[in-house]
C-alpha cells in the first residue's frame, strides 16, 4: 500500500484526471465517520467497500458483495485508499481507463470501529459497526495470510456478518437492491446517461 506520508499516491498513480470524471487526489485530515459501498462493473463487477479514515477511504473490492449472512465469508482485495471525494462519486469511468464502466452508489452511511481502528488494520483484524442505509450492525475483516509461495502486493481479506440483531441466515441483500440510494437508477440508467459527479458529504 502507499506509504503513509502520501496515501494517495497509488490512487493518483493508476488515473488520467483530464479524461476521468473520477475526482483528483485531496487528502482532508478530518476525522470522518463515513461509509460508501460502490457496485462497480469493469472488467468483472464487484463492490468496493470503503471506510473513512485517516483522511482517505480505506478500501476493498469484494467480489460477490456484502452478506447479511454471518456463514457467508466474502473475499476482499485491498486496494488503494481513494480521496474522500471519491465516497460522492456516481458515474461511467470511461474506456481505456483505470477501472473502466459504470459506478454506482448502492450503500451509504456512518461506521464506527469497534476497539482501535488502527490496530484492527494493523493485526489484520478491523471491527466495526455499520449505520447504512442497506447494511446495519456488526461486521469484520479479516487478513487472510498468503499461500505459501504467494507472493505480490496483493492484500486478501475476509468480509465476513458478526452475530447480532441485524444478521439475517441466507440474506443477500446485492440481490434485494439493484439501484442507487442516491439517484435509485440502476446500473443500465447509469451507463447510459452518462458521466455524473455528486459531491454527497
């Protein structure tokens, strides 16, 4: 991951901003409490799961979505931090660039850690509590260590529902809800009207 000095500098890295509408690296040293789920259809769709820390959205691509499942264990690629703009973004990344397709807004709300959060990342085991307004109570994630002979940059992490009031055996809720919460298009709507830039704070 980016060092910690310039945490953007991978986000920056991968990205033309005179041809994305995607939002320039700004790091704010404001402590926030924000969440975004991103459904995100590039070359195969997944949903970036994105915490407000640090000044940056910490972030994974989960490939099947979140569960409401606590059996269910979802795999999580790290990927690099995005400016916190990126949390108000609802659009098309155009072809030919980073992550190429139609992005869609399908969960928001506030977290809060469960014990320090920058010892959960560290240890490889952050727990938090959602307030979104899809996904509500407690989760976990879960650093996965690397094969043996692995090796890369590639960080797999375990999504996975906690036991509590709000988990519900056999619930998928990326089946339940396929538009935005924040304009209710669907991601058909979206790629065809075009490049959107919302600013949601």
């Amino acid at each position: 991951m980016a060092r910690s000095s310039d945490l953007l500098s991978e986000y920056r890295a991968k990205r033309d901003f005179k041809r994305t509408p995607e939002p320039p690296p700004k790091r704010k040293k404001v402590a926030g409490d924000s969440f975004v789920i991103q459904k995100h259809a590039a070359r195969r769709t997944h949903y970036d799961f994105r915490l407000e820390h640090d000044g940056v959205l910490k972030s994974w691509a989960v490939t099947k979505g979140p569960s409401l499942d606590p059996a269910e264990k979802r795999l999580a690629v790290r990927t690099e931090d995005h400016p916190l703009e990126y949390g108000g973004f609802e659009g098309v990344i155009p072809k030919g660039e980073y992550g190429a397709g139609p992005v869609m807004i399908w969960d928001k709300g506030t977290w809060e850690p469960i014990g320090d959060p920058d010892e959960g990342l560290a240890k490889g085991n952050l727990k938090f509590r959602l307030h979104g307004d899809r996904l509500k109570g407690d989760y976990v994630l879960v650093r996965m260590q690397p094969r043996k002979g692995e090796r890369g940059a590639r960080e797999n992490w375990l999504l996975i529902k906690r036991h509590d009031d709000d988990a519900q055996k056999g619930n998928e809720p990326t089946g339940t809800y396929d538009t935005s919460v924040v304009s209710g298009r669907s991601m058909d709507q979206i790629e065809h009207e075009g490049p959107v830039w919302t600013s949601d704070p």
